[in-house]
C-alpha cells in the first residue's frame, strides 16, 4: 500500500511542522550569553548549525516514534490517519530514514562542536529508550512522563554549549526538566480527558495511562511546577535579588497554562499550534521571558 503513495507518507512522519518546538534551544544560547555576559562568542552560524542539527534529530526521533506508535495510534479519534497507523509505511524504509537524520543532526553537530555531537547522541538515545521495545518507556506511568520531558534540558544545554564551555547549569537544567515534566503531564491530563469519552481507548491507545487518573495528573501537574518554580528562583535569585520580582509572574503563567490545559479538547495537546491558538498567551510568555533576560544581562554586567 505504501508504494503507491510514494515517499509522501515518509515525509509526513518526520513531522517537519514541529520544527518550532526545538527553538527552545535560544533560551540555552541567550542564558548563557546573559549570565556568562560573553558576547563575542556568539557566532551565528554555530547556533544556526546546531539548531539545524538538532531540528534533524527531533525529526529522526519522529520517525521511531510513528512506526513504534502505529498500533495505538489506530485506536486514537485523530491519531488515526497518521501514515503508521494506516499501514503505510514499510519499516525498512523507516529505518533508512531514521540513519539518514540522525547522520545529518551528528554531522551538523560536529562542526560545531565534539561537546554537542555527545548532547545529541543522548537526546537520540533518550529518544530510543521512548519508543523502542523492550524498554519503551512511553508505556511506564511516570518514567513517560519524565523520559520525553528530557529533552527540554537537553534542548537547554544544547544552546548553551554552542556559546560556553565553561561548567554546566545544574539548576536551570532542573529547573527545565521540571517544566518539561510539568507541560507533558498537563498534555496527558488534556489527552486523557479527550479519550474518557470512548469506553476503553485511554489505556489501550496508551499503557501508562492504566495507571492515572484526572486527580493523579493534576497532582502532578502541581508537584512538578512547584518544584520548577523553587529550582529556577533559587538559580535566578541567586544571582540577583531582583528576581524576587519574577517568580509571582512565572506563577501567573503556570496558572494561566494549567487553565488552558482544563480546556475541554485543549491545544495543549498539541504545544507546536499554542502560537496560533493561543496567541495572547505567547506573546505574554516571550515578554516575560525578555524581561528575564535583559535583568539577567544587566545583573551580569554590573
């Protein structure tokens, strides 16, 4: 069936729309440039390359993930007519595709750097031990939570290592992995709430989801913006006690968020469409985040 659609089908679950989920690697980039207040090592052509590079492995992870997910996605009201699930693919081809990527992300990434080809070959790995049976952590309750939630803090870091060389931002990497696990728990409560409706989908389209509940997602949510919250204070008071000023607006957007999550079919579900769906909210977020920045770099210089 597959040849017949040609290589339309290999295209389209690389997933190339979600390019912009991987622009959170600037924030690697613009923190290390604040705190570490080096500007001449900014060249752009290194972050354009590294972020190429990393663009190529998230597509790659994409890959593994349409042909591991194929099954379950047959059974999901939308996921369905995703190429895997219609019996589209062939998986020789899939893992030609798969080669083919994550070469171009390591190629990308050793020219800029040995330090980000070893950040890249954990985010590729990470993305294995997702999907790839035996392990597949995607169907553990809380270890697929905290396993795709990964790679905000290596996205994080991957910014950072094109700019500095110097020691590695325990809390802030904490403090992204936290977010993460906070943005993809609140996910799964949107998923989990779309699927309640159909007697028996939720835990056959995802295992873990045998052992959640609205109220044990919701806990969670909690728990991990919490300790978001006190990780990346700390990190920032820290270096300033103007920062005091930050966290009540963090907190607002954490809220903010989690209502948005509440939704009935809510776009959090689908993080990359946020910037169409939820436009006032994104601009709110890129506010506070510059806000963030320019006291960072000011704090740094004096």
């Amino acid at each position: 069936m597959s040849d017949s659609h040609g290589c339309v089908p290999y295209v389209a679950i690389a997933r190339l729309s979600r390019w912009s989920i991987n622009l959170f690697m600037l924030t690697g980039v613009f923190f290390a440039l604040c705190i570490e207040h080096q500007p001449e090592a900014l060249i752009w052509w290194r972050v354009l390359l590294a972020f190429v590079g990393l663009c190529f492995a998230a597509f790659a992870n994409y890959c593994i993930n349409e042909w591991y997910d194929a099954p379950f996605d047959a059974l999901h009201p939308e996921k369905k007519n995703r190429p895997g699930a219609m019996g589209l693919l062939k998986g020789r081809w899939v893992v030609c595709e798969y080669v083919f990527l994550a070469g171009l992300a390591l190629l990308c990434e050793w020219f800029v750097g040995s330090r980000l080809v070893w950040v890249l070959l954990v985010f590729l790995v990470a993305g294995m031990c997702y999907n790839i049976p035996p392990i597949r952590l995607k169907d553990k309750p809380f270890f697929d939570v905290l396993s795709e939630s990964l790679n905000h803090p290596l996205r994080f870091l991957l910014g950072w290592s094109v700019v500095s060389s110097g020691s590695l931002p325990w809390l802030l990497l904490l403090a992204c992995w936290m977010l993460g696990s906070y943005l993809m728990t609140l996910k799964r409560f949107a998923e989990f709430r779309l699927l309640r409706a159909h007697q028996g989908v939720a835990e056959a389209y995802r295992r873990s989801f045998s052992a959640y509940s609205e109220r044990r997602l919701g806990m969670l949510c909690v728990a991990y913006a919490v300790i978001m919250l006190i990780t990346f204070s700390i990190a920032l008071v820290s270096i300033d006690s103007i920062f005091y000023a930050v966290i009540p607006l963090m907190l607002l957007l954490l809220v903010w968020y989690s209502w948005i999550g509440c939704q009935t079919d809510s776009p959090v579900q689908h993080p990359e469409t946020l910037y169409r769906k939820e436009p006032f909210f994104m601009m709110v977020v890129t506010v506070v985040l510059l806000a963030v920045l320019i006291l960072l770099y000011r704090s740094s210089v004096v």
